[in-house]
C-alpha cells in the first residue's frame, strides 16, 4: 500500500491538486492553480495558488456531497489570522457537475474526473482511519505536525434542500484569542446556543468558544459574551 498519494485534475485555465503527505497523519491537502495569461501554470513550490488543509472530518463532509448524500459542503479555515473559505457542491441538481472554490479559485469536475475524485478520496480516507488513528508516528512527522499548531473542528447541519443536508464545517487554530460581543440567547442545544444580536441576526456558536459565564434562562436579555475570534470571524459579526 503506497504511502504518499497525489493527483492534479487538469482544465483549460484551472486545476485541482490533491495530495496525502502520508498515510499516518490524519488529513489531507487540496489546492487550486490557475494558468495564467502567458500559458504557464502556477507552482505550488512558488508559493502560488491556495492549498487548505483538510482534516478526516472534513473528507467525509466532501464525500457526504459527491456520493449525493448532501447539497453541499461549506468550510471555512481560520489559522494565525488567515482565514479560507471553502465551498464543495453541485452546480445544479441534475448533479453532474461539481463546483469546488477554494478562497477566490474554483474549480469545476465532472466526470470522468469527479469519479477519480471520489475513489481517491475513498481509498485515502479507509487507509488514514487505518494508519493515522493508530499505531506509533514517524518522529519527523510527528514534530512537523507540532509546529502546525494545534486544530479544532467544529461542524454543524445547516438546513436542507431538495431532501439533501447542507453541512458547514469550521477548522481553526483553538489559540486565536477572543472577543467580546451583545447578544441574546435564543435557543440552547446539547453542544451550542442559537444567539441573536442587536441587529437582529442570528447564529449557532458552538458552547466551547465561550469563555464567560451565561444563564440561558435569561432569554430576553442582553449578554455580554467572550467568544472566540474565530466563530466572529466565521460569521462576520459586526458589534457596535
């Protein structure tokens, strides 16, 4: 069983490059590359292109989308103040043509290659849960995934559409900092609080990212929450 898997799926002015570094560390990398006006492609080494880093969680949420189980699949990194948003869904319901965006790049697949995509990902994904949740790890490996700092993934089912879910995912850096926010609780679940702002806005936080003491019997008023930087940021909350 190979230990390092790559593969770029080509088009006219844009390209999809997946890659797994190894078989024991528990993610994945997709980046996206344009060619540009003179015919030469962007090159990662350069520091060209967007590449996310994409974790076990997030691969089951992409294959949720492609094996038709879900709408789509939004995602959106926060690490050391930058921030990517990632879009993984069908360009329209015949469900023939997939749209994935990284950052400002999209790229389109169909097939055959969106069923390379697929099998790849499959494969990848059967062999990290495997190799990567189990056994000992490379100490070069292991000390590069020490610098990388330490990740958190938060995940959510948004709505539905056309009977399929659509899911969101958040992976950030847990060490961001936090912020201060007005806002009122509206609705508690097991794992987060439905809050609404002043201006009448509302979003999901997940309970972990508050740092502040809150009474949720308290619906009616108006709280000040320490949330962390990366959910404001996720959900562009403005506080006046």
């Amino acid at each position: 069983m190979a230990d390092y898997h790559t593969k770029t799926f080509f088009g006219q002015k844009k390209a999809l490059i997946l890659t797994s570094p190894a078989k024991t560390v528990p993610y994945i990398f997709l980046s996206c590359i344009t060619r540009k006006e003179d015919g030469i492609w962007e090159t990662l080494a350069k520091q060209e292109g967007k590449t996310v880093k994409i974790s076990m969680e997030e691969i089951i949420c992409i294959l949720e989308v492609l094996n038709k189980k879900s709408a789509n699949w939004r995602g959106s990194h926060v690490f050391k103040e930058r921030k990517t948003e990632i879009y993984v869904g069908w360009e329209s319901e015949a469900r023939e043509t997939i749209r994935i965006k990284i950052g400002e790049y999209v790229k389109k697949l169909r097939f055959p290659g969106l069923n390379l995509l697929v099998l790849m990902l499959e494969h990848i994904l059967k062999e990290k849960v495997e190799f990567a949740t189990s056994g000992t790890f490379d100490i070069q490996e292991k000390e590069q995934m020490e610098d990388e700092g330490e990740y958190g993934v938060f995940s959510e089912r948004i709505t539905a559409r056309d009977g399929l879910q659509i899911v969101e995912t958040t992976e950030y850096g847990v060490s961001s900092g936090a912020l201060e926010i007005s806002a009122k609780i509206k609705v508690e679940s097991p794992k987060a609080l439905l809050i609404t702002l002043d201006s009448g806005e509302e979003f999901w936080i997940p309970k972990s990212t508050i740092h502040s003491k809150y009474d949720t019997s308290q619906k009616q008023k108006s709280l000040k929450l320490l949330v962390d930087k990366w959910i404001i940021e996720k959900n562009k909350i403005v506080n006046d």
